[in-house]
C-alpha cells in the first residue's frame, strides 16, 4: 500500500470479515463511512485490503454485465464502472474506479461470494430476520415478496436484509449475518448475527401456507437464489456441493402468501 493510502482508510465489517478501503481521497472515504454507517468497524489486521484509484467517471455503466475470473492466482473483477484486480493469498488488492460508492458495493459483493464459497456460505437473493434469537432467511426473486415480508416483520423481529442475505458455515452449523446491501427498503439491515433456524422460498397466492419440500426440489430453490459471479469451473463445483450440505443439514419449506402480517404466524 502506498504511504498516503495507508493513511486514510475505511473498514468495512460484514459478517465478520472485514475488508479495509484505502484512499488518500477523504470525500471518498467519507461516502463509504455514510454508506456502511453501522458496518464500519476498525480492525488492527483486517481480513483483506484494497487501495482504490479513482478515475473520471467513465462511459461503463453498472449496468453492464460483471466479469469475475481467476489468472495466475489472482482474481479479476470488471464491470463497466469499475475494475479490480485481487490476490486472495496476500489478502490485498486495488480497484480503478470513479468516485462513488456503489462500484465499491458491488466489489464487495463478488468479494465475499469468492470468500464464502470457499468455506460452504452463500449471498442469497433473499430477505432475512432474527426472532427470538433465531435467523430466518426468505428467498425469492424480484417480486416474490421479499420486502413485503420484510415490512410486514413484528416488533419483536430485527430485519437483517430485505434483499441481499448473508450465510456463513461455522463450527456450530449456519448462521445468518446482517448486511447493508438493501433493497425497496433503502436501508441497512441489522449488524446482527443469529444461527439459522430455516429457509423459505417464496410464492405468493391465495392464502398463507407452509409446505416441506424434498431435498431435491430444496436444493434446486437454493441454487436458483444464489449469487455467484466467478467464471470457475472448481468454484461454481464448491458452490453446488455446498448447496447440497445445507439442505442436509437446515430445514427449506416453500411459503405461499399473502400481504398480511399473519403470515408471521407460521414462521418459526
């Protein structure tokens, strides 16, 4: 790292890992401090680095397709805002990108779908809640209800997602973190952390019912609501097997709905 970026830094905690951003820009620490507030958390030795250059804003778009590939150990992360390059063995890397907190967002995302699956965890398209002191996590895509779900959680419930849900594989079985990837909710989940009681992947109908589903059919709902971005044979083989053990080991029911707080009720 370079003198003036080891000087101005921003650490970024998400479940439990943390991911320290270097820049001489303090503007741009800033808008990473007001965009992960509640996520930020000074480590002496963070888990991974990486120094970023900014650029004048570029012709790319985020919308453009993402491309995460490994050459000669080191991973390659490009998308139209931005592009990184990242050696997971010294635990450092940079990113070229301009001066904006949402290419740093997606980063971070690839980053810790690399980190996970090399140790049985996933991100998940899915909404997430911890009550009483147990984590359930909602999968579906755009328009199953994620949100609603998410809205809909009583009191005594912490949301720790409504979009972008974070497992992690531990000594005692599956938990559920928080994140600050958000989505119709505009705003961070809870830093919380809670094991993993069930998933549910979701249908919205005519009533509110909850169904067992066979492994098969439970693997394949988990596989669909993944999020992986690598083009790696050996990663995407982890990431299958993985699937397969958690569905082994954490109950998957399918949760049909409707719009109505009761719903609650049969999620335990």
């Amino acid at each position: 790292m370079t003198a003036a970026a080891a000087r101005s830094r921003t650490d970024i905690c998400i479940g439990d890992i943390t991911v320290a951003v270097h820049s001489s820009n303090a503007a741009f620490l800033q808008l990473l401090e007001d965009r992960y507030a509640g996520f930020l958390q000074h480590a002496a030795a963070p888990d991974y680095q990486f120094e970023v250059e900014l650029t004048p804003p570029s012709e790319g778009s985020p919308d453009d397709d993402v491309s995460v590939y490994r050459r000669n150990g080191r991973w390659l992360l490009e998308r139209g805002d931005f592009r990184a390059e990242w050696d997971p063995a010294a635990r450092q890397g940079r990113i070229r990108q301009s001066a904006n907190p949402y290419s740093i967002d997606s980063m971070l995302r690839i980053v810790h779908t690399l980190v996970l699956a090399r140790e049985g965890g996933f991100l998940m398209h899915a909404a997430s809640a911890v009550r009483n002191g147990r984590a359930f996590v909602f999968a579906g895509v755009s328009g199953a209800g994620k949100t609603t779900l998410a809205r809909l959680a009583p009191a005594d419930a912490d949301v720790l997602s409504d979009e972008i849900s974070y497992v992690r594989k531990e000594a005692g079985g599956y938990y559920a973190y928080g994140t600050p990837f958000a989505g119709e909710l505009a705003r961070s989940g809870e830093n919380l952390r809670a094991p993993l009681e069930a998933i549910y992947l979701l249908a919205q109908g005519a009533e509110n019912r909850v169904e067992t589903m066979g492994k098969a059919d439970a693997a394949r709902g988990i596989l669909a609501n993944i999020l992986f971005f690598a083009e790696d044979v050996e990663m995407v083989q982890a990431v299958f097997l993985s699937a397969l053990e958690l569905v082994e080991r954490v109950p998957v029911r399918r949760l049909t709905f409707l719009p109505d707080i009761r719903i609650w009720e049969l999620i335990h």
